[in-house]
C-alpha cells in the first residue's frame, strides 16, 4: 500500500464514530473477506456486533441507542484490530473473545475445544419434559463434553443433579475444570477423562446426553477454514462420521436408569445412522430456535435394539 493509498484508508477509518459504524464497516469486511460463520453466530453483522462489544467490554446485552454512541479514537483502534485480527486468521469470534454463550450461560473457550453451539441448549432449558422430571433428576452423564458447556448447562437447569462431564481429551478438560469453576459448581459437576465409558465407574444415569464427533473424513476436507482452528479429535469420527455414536448406542445401556433416556447430537450424519439402523425408532428432536440431527431414545428401546448396535460395533 502506498502512502497516498494509506492516507486515504486512515482518513475512512476516522469517518467510523458510532458503534453502529464500527458493527456496520465490520460486517462489510467480513462479507468482502468472504469469512464463514457458524460457531454462535451464522451472519457478519451479529460476528462483527460480538467483537465490538468485547472490544469495548459491555455486556452481552445492552439497549439499542447504545449503538449510537460515539467511541473515542482508542476505543475505535481497538474494534479494527479485532476485526482484522478475525479477517487475517479466520479464527471463529469465540476464539478471539474466548467467550460463548450456551443455555443463556458464558463459557470460556480456546482452541483446545470445539465452540458451543449445539442446539440441545433448547431442550435442557425445557428440562426434557416430558421424558424426564427436572427435579427428579440426580444423575447426568455428559459424554465427549469438551468445554463442558452441556453438562454444565444441565447442572444449571436440574437443581438436584449431580453431573459427569466425560472425554478423552485432558486439555479440553482443563477447560471445563475452568468453566466449572467459572459457574461454582464444584460440588456438582466432576470431570473424568475416559474413552467415552471405559473409565467410568458402575453407575445409572437419567440423562446420558452426548455431542460426539460426527464428521466424516471426506466431510473433514471440506470444512471452511474456520472449522479447522478447531480441535479435530472433536470433529472427525473414522470414515464415514458414525463411529464414536454406534460405540455409545452399543453401550449406554449399562449406564443408563431404567427410566432414563439418551440424547445424541449427529447432525449431517442423521439420514446414514436411519440407513444404517432403519428399524430403530429414532425420535428427531425439534427445534424452535433451528437447529436438527439430534436424536433421543429412551432406555427400553436401547435395551430393544442393543443386539444390533454391538453387531455393528463388531463388523465395524
């Protein structure tokens, strides 16, 4: 860029007084970079809206006119840098903020997990009703957990529950030890680094809940550079994505409570685990807020279908 060129951008910049000027220029960038959305956010203008406010540390909800506010020249510094920094490394926000919301919760996030944005939060905040009693229940697994956003938020939404956060991965258990601490639920939530149930105790849960990895290898490739600052061990599961989900329905039956129920995200995988499985009554959630490929099933039809699941465990 040569001086004159400088000038010119410098002059532009200093035209940005508003909040509303800083979200509207971002999104612009955003859209001329052609960056990809998805992790909390799925459009510039909220991705561009979240880094503003963290720049500028207001809080995550905040009335309307504040965006007609005037910012002060450091304050506007420190939006750009921001907003090149997302354009420069396609980081997703919530690896620059280190901040994501789930179940109207924060949680702190880095790299060493997948950011939340599973649209399960729904259905804990309804408690799973009718399946499950919220105040009935005591004990919750959360399996491939991560930043331990689900579980956490089911400790947060069932008031008597003391909850399991499982995964293979001690970092990404590092950050859900941080998050636990973050909500004070140490009396409530424990971590367990294990291979989904191998180091887990004898124990029956009401709630098994699950966002494993589900992506295929092919499918892997093909992911926007976003997805790809995320950890793979929590995207890819062998070659055609189903892997660590048959694994859980060969073996959920020995943790789960008569009563109780399994709920497992797959997301494009939904339409191979029905061909895969095509007698096993699969109830779809359904979403208000978006979002499909999560399934729930209940304890007795685990039991019902488990010859098929280990048979399809074992041929692989």
């Amino acid at each position: 860029m040569d001086r004159d060129q400088g000038t010119m951008q410098q002059d532009t910049l200093a035209e940005l007084h508003t909040l509303r000027d800083l979200v509207r220029w971002g999104a612009s960038r955003f859209g001329a970079a052609g960056l990809v959305f998805g992790h909390g956010t799925d459009n510039a203008f909220d991705e561009a809206l979240q880094l503003v406010r963290h720049a500028l540390h207001l809080p995550a909800q905040f009335p309307d006119y504040f965006l007609a506010a005037n910012i002060t020249a450091e304050e506007r510094a420190a939006v750009l840098a921001m907003i090149r920094q997302r354009i420069d490394t396609r980081k997703p926000a919530a690896y620059l903020t280190h901040e994501a919301w789930f179940a109207g919760l924060p949680f702190y996030v880095d790299e060493r997990v997948l950011v939340p944005r599973s649209p399960v939060a729904e259905w804990i905040e309804r408690g799973f009703q009718p399946w499950l009693e919220p105040d009935a229940v005591e004990q919750v697994l959360d399996l491939c957990t991560g930043s331990g956003c689900i579980g956490i938020a089911c400790a947060a939404h069932f008031e008597n529950a003391h909850v399991d956060l499982v995964d293979i991965s001690a970092a990404a258990l590092e950050v859900a030890v941080k998050n636990i601490e973050q909500h004070d639920l140490q009396d409530w939530v424990r971590v367990i680094e294990s291979d989904l149930f191998d180091a887990l105790e004898a124990q029956r849960y009401q709630l098994i809940i699950s966002n494993p990895p589900y992506v295929s290898r092919e499918e892997m490739q093909q992911l926007a550079e976003e997805y790809r600052h995320e950890p793979e061990l929590g995207l890819v599961a062998g070659k055609e994505g189903l892997e660590v989900v048959v694994r859980i329905l060969a073996q959920a039956s020995d943790y789960l409570d008569e009563q109780g129920i399994l709920v497992v995200e797959v997301g494009n995988s939904q339409e191979l685990l029905v061909e895969c499985f095509p007698d096993v009554p699969f109830l779809w959630l359904e979403f208000e807020r978006g979002g499909q490929g999560v399934f729930l099933l209940e304890a007795a039809q685990l039991q019902a279908y488990r010859p098929q699941f280990v048979a399809a465990l074992e041929t692989g």
